[in-house]
C-alpha cells in the first residue's frame, strides 16, 4: 500500500476528528478500522458540552440529536439533587444525546468526504525505521507506511500495546455496561446505588433519554487495575433495573442490544505520545475518572493531535501534543486519587453520597457538584457555583499532591521530553 502523511487508527469520535481536521487541511490521511459502519458501542450515547461546542466549531451537524440540560442525581437514600446546566465560555449550555451507531457513523462519513482514506482492516502490529513508528501492519499481511501514527483505538488499543506505551497494571480500568428500554423520561439521571446498605456501588448507573424515544440504561463500574472485577457489572445489572422500578423511574423489562465495554480512566499508565505515536481518546486514557465520560475528550484530544502535526509536522508533533495535554489533563491528575477512594472505600463514598445530597446541602451545591463533576469549572462563567467548585479542586489537588500518581503525573508531562526519540 501507498505511504500517507499520517495513519489514524481507530474509527471512533477521537480517530474520525482527527482525520476529518487532517484531511481538512489537505493531509494525505488513511482512516483505518478493523470494523464496518454502521456499528454499535457500549456508551452512555450522551456528547458533553464541550463535545457539542467543539462539533459547531467544526461545522458538524448530527440530524436528530436529543439536547439535554439538567440532570438529575438520585443518591442511595433515594434523595434527588437537581443538577442545573451552567453555561461556559467555551462550551454549551447543554450536551446532546445520539446513539453511537448514528454518531460515530457521521463523524466517520464526514472524515471520509473531507478526503480521508478509509481502510477496513485490522491493525496487527507496528512497522519502525531506525527506532521511530513509520507504519502498521494490517491483517492479511499488508504494511501501511506513514510519517505519523495515531492510536484511537480505544481502551484495550493495540497500536498503544505494540509501541509500549501502556502500562496496564497501572490503568484505572472501568468497565460499561449498556441496553435501550422502549420508555422516554423528561431528564437524564445519575443514579448511585447501593446493592448492599452502606456499601455504594463503585461507580453508577445511567438512565438516559434518547432522541425520537427510548431510554439508554446501564451501569459503569470502576475497579482500579484488577479488570476480573468487571463481571459485577453484568451480575448486578438485572438488580439495578429492579431498583430503577422501586425508584418509579422505569417499568422493568429486559433491555435491548445490551453490550458492555472497556474504560482506561484518568490518563494513568499511559504515555500518550513517542517516536512517531500519537495516542487519543480512550487510547490515552482521556476519561473522566469521576463520571467515565469520555466522548468530548476524544474528540478534543484528536483535534489537538492533527492540529500538532500541522503545526509541527508529524515528526515533531509529540511534544506539541503533549504541552496541550499538559493543561487539558488537569481533572485527570487531581481526582485518580478520588477513584481509587471510590474503589476502595464503598463506606465513604456511601456517607459523602447521603451528605452532597443531605437537604439544603444538595441545593446548595448542586451548581458546583455539576460543573466539578463534568470537569466544566475551568471554563464556567463567574458565579458561586465556578468559585466553589475551584476551591473544591484546589482542596483535592492539595490532599493528593504526595501520592503515587501525583509523581506519575509530574514525571510523564513535566520531566519526560520526546524530542530526543522524535528527532531520529
């Protein structure tokens, strides 16, 4: 096969933004993925704020999503918080609900009619030139050459395994287990809940509504390194449905097109970039390790890598994409620390759960807890809400600042430099 410009691996959000922006430009780009579009992906189906702000930058509509605003939490003592939608000054005021089969098969038509080669193989290895990624191989025993490899994809990728940048023993992994339900609801919920009393699941379950009716249910379990534990998703999945009904929230009925997925949280264990890779979206680890939203920071982490590559070229795009993750990873190295509590102290986590939502104290803060939670404070306008939820940050930031991953963190994008790899 002919040698491109660059390789995206991975036809997801991260890969197809990446692609679309490269090809945009006039990037000789191949888009390569092992599977055919449509297809279906265990995901909660709802675009963030910044995701929504980011498609309107770049001229991406999606024909029939839902937009949504606030959002409900449902705590273990069956308190309910009302989150509300605050806007930012760079992002919406509200997110966007759309399946992954019809969202991700967009943004993938759009790559391809911007002039992105797409290429339905499965990635099996890696191909060097004197150190340095100068291509893959793909199934059937094709190579593919090019300047620059980008990994999208996903939590488990193999491009980010073949060129030694992830550590799993190291990931905080989590675990997606979604269905539909023919039901509609008017808001989303966020329901924590407790199999046993006073021993919250390690995560959460989702009740979503979703466009033209019908409901995106599941549960995301978080369990730090030890990925054998993503079984208790599937196991308690038919209880937590139980409870939806207890709740009054959703008549019980088996879901539909139920599918479960990885989640690699929190940037952790992953280099996200050397000699000639470029990792993004889950590939990188670039989830929310509070809430495991992971679409808008896919598709902000493939812009950011193809506008490195134009502005560096593909050789010397790596420290440019690591100076923008240097700032976008801010949520991520402040709350690893909170994860692994979740993980490891269901006690805790249960009495913090019954405290945010206690009364007075749930309205109260219910601003700050969204725009934290959603790692929007950065971003938010001026209020009392963007006041609470940055001390809240500084507090967290403060507390984990000795620890493990804090040095992790400061090694891998403070003292860690590609250049010397990069400039073979």
């Amino acid at each position: 096969m002919r040698r491109h410009d660059a390789i995206v691996v991975g036809a997801g959000p991260a890969g197809s933004i990446a692609a679309l922006v490269l090809a945009r430009a006039g990037v000789d780009v191949a888009l390569v993925d092992r599977r055919r579009f449509p297809r279906e992906k265990a995901c909660g189906d709802l675009v963030g704020p910044r995701g929504v702000h980011l498609l309107d930058e770049l001229g991406v509509s999606v024909t029939g999503a839902r937009p949504l605003q606030d959002m409900i939490v449902v705590a273990p003592n069956n308190r309910r918080v009302l989150l509300p939608a605050l806007p930012g000054s760079n992002y919406a005021d509200h997110a966007i609900a759309v399946t992954r089969e019809q969202f991700d098969t967009r943004l993938f038509d759009m790559a391809v009619a911007a002039g992105a080669i797409p290429v339905q193989r499965r990635v099996t290895g890696l191909v060097y030139d004197q150190g340095v990624v100068d291509g893959v191989q793909v199934s059937g025993g094709a190579t593919i050459r090019g300047d620059v490899v980008l990994g999208a994809d996903g939590a488990t990728s193999s491009v980010a395994h073949s060129a030694g940048l992830a550590d799993s023993a190291k990931a905080l992994w989590g675990f997606a287990l979604r269905g539909y339900l023919d039901d509609d609801m008017d808001l989303p919920h966020i329901v924590l809940w407790e199999p046993r009393r006073w021993r919250l699941f390690p995560g959460y379950g989702w009740a979503f509504p979703m466009a033209g009716g019908g409901v995106n249910v599941g549960l995301g379990l978080a369990f730090g390194s030890d990925r054998v534990a993503s079984r208790h998703a599937g196991e308690q999945l038919d209880n937590f449905l139980a409870h939806l009904e207890r709740l009054g929230l959703l008549p019980r009925s088996k879901p539909r097109s139920l599918t479960g997925g990885w989640l690699k949280m929190g940037v952790l264990g992953t280099t996200p970039a050397a000699n000639g890779v470029l990792l993004v979206g889950d590939a990188a680890g670039l989830v929310n390790p509070l809430q495991g939203e992971g679409i808008a920071q896919a598709m902000a982490s493939g812009h950011a890598a193809a506008n490195a590559i134009l502005q560096a070229g593909p050789r010397c795009a790596g420290r440019h994409y690591l100076a923008y993750l240097h700032g976008a990873i801010r949520h991520h190295r402040t709350n690893v620390p909170v994860h692994a509590g979740m993980v490891k102290h269901p006690l805790a986590l249960a009495l913090t759960a019954r405290a945010l939502s206690a009364p007075g104290i749930g309205a109260a803060i219910a601003g700050a807890w969204g725009l934290y939670w959603n790692d929007l404070a950065h971003d938010a306008l001026p209020s009392r809400h963007r006041r609470l939820a940055t001390a809240a940050s500084r507090t967290i930031a403060a507390a984990g600042r000795r620890g493990d991953a804090a040095h992790w963190f400061t090694a891998q994008f403070t003292t860690a430099d590609p250049r010397p790899a990069e400039a073979h």
